[in-house]
C-alpha cells in the first residue's frame, strides 16, 4: 500500500491494463494452466495477493475453489466487478487469518504470482510465507512468481520460505517450465508444506 498511497493512479493503471489485454485476446491464463497442471481435480486454492483476479477467475472455469485476498480495495473491487462469482477479500497477508472471515477450510495450493512478493515490506516476508503455510493443507503445494531485480533476490527468498516451512520441489525460469539456471531473469518457484 506504500506504494499505491506514492502513486495514486497505479492500482487503477494496472486494472485498465488486464482489461485492455483481455480485450484484445492475449493470453492470460499461463501462470493458471500450469498451476492447474500441479492440482488434484476441485482443489482448494489460495490466491494471495490476486489483484484484480485474472488467476483466480481461469483456476475457477477449471473446476477449483479459489478465494482470493488482496490488501488493495481498488483491486478487489475490480475483481468483484470483472468476476462477480469469485471469493475476493481484502487483506493483509502478513496478517492473514481466514478462519477469522468465516473460511476455515485448509486449502490444496497457495499461489503467490505476478510479482506480489517483491511488493511485500522486507519487514514483513517471513509473516508472509508463515501466514501461508498457515492456511495450508499438510503437503500442500505452493506456486510463487516473480522477476529478479525487484529487491527481493531469489537466494533469499528461498531461504526465507525454507524458514518457514516450504521445501522447494522446483525451480523454473518461465510459467511455461523453461529450466531456472544461473542468471535466469524470474523465478517460478514450485513449493511443499514442509509439514506433509
């Protein structure tokens, strides 16, 4: 929110510009076909950070139950406007308690995509990746996705989601699962609950 409150017009920059892409047919849906490639059939998915709700809205159409929390109102509105049947909070995910809003329910996969993490506060990423895990089913899997040069390396993104209590199954450079290899410019980051 930092950032939103230092440019005003972001949050609606970024919904017009989904809105235009989906418009014009580009393709959307990547980061969902391979995140629904990893899911057990009618999963139950968190989408953490899921902005105006593209991810979520594709991960539904297959079959899954998704409930998607963002801490940006002007983002979930545009969710609930674009998706109307989706499940869309506003949230902390630092400070995320589901069961709280009435959804206790553990949940399949947590994905994290679309360069949400590096828009974490540093001060608040290991709350994150804890609060995750604390949402998740006993070997759940997790999907993260973010670019590098962000302010958040990936070295130490791993070390931190290790602290918490995901183990990393795989590591990829693209959502359509291209190698991750030294100097790779984004990280796909495929993850377990450690506690399974």
């Amino acid at each position: 929110m930092q950032r939103v409150q230092a440019n005003p017009g972001h949050s609606q920059w970024f919904i017009d510009r989904f809105r235009a892409m989906a418009e014009r047919g580009e393709d959307l849906a990547g980061e969902a076909r391979t995140i629904d490639a990893m899911l057990p059939r009618s999963a139950r998915v968190l989408d953490a950070g899921c902005g105006s709700g593209r991810v979520a809205t594709e991960l539904t159409r297959r079959g899954h139950t998704v409930v998607g929390v963002d801490v940006d109102p002007a983002l979930i509105d545009a969710a609930r406007t674009d998706y109307p049947d989706g499940t869309w909070l506003v949230g902390d995910l630092a400070e995320l308690d589901l069961p709280s809003a009435g959804i206790a329910e553990p949940f399949d996969a947590v994905i994290c995509v679309g360069n949400v993490v590096p828009f974490l506060a540093p001060s608040t990423r290991a709350d994150v990746l804890t609060r995750l895990r604390a949402h998740a089913r006993p070997a759940a899997r997790a999907a993260f996705g973010f670019g590098a040069g962000r302010g958040y390396d990936f070295d130490e993104f791993l070390g931190d989601a290790t602290a918490a209590g995901w183990r990393p199954e795989l590591l990829l450079s693209t959502w359509d699962l291209q190698p991750f290899e030294p100097g790779s410019d984004f990280l796909v980051a495929l993850l377990r609950n450690s506690g399974g």
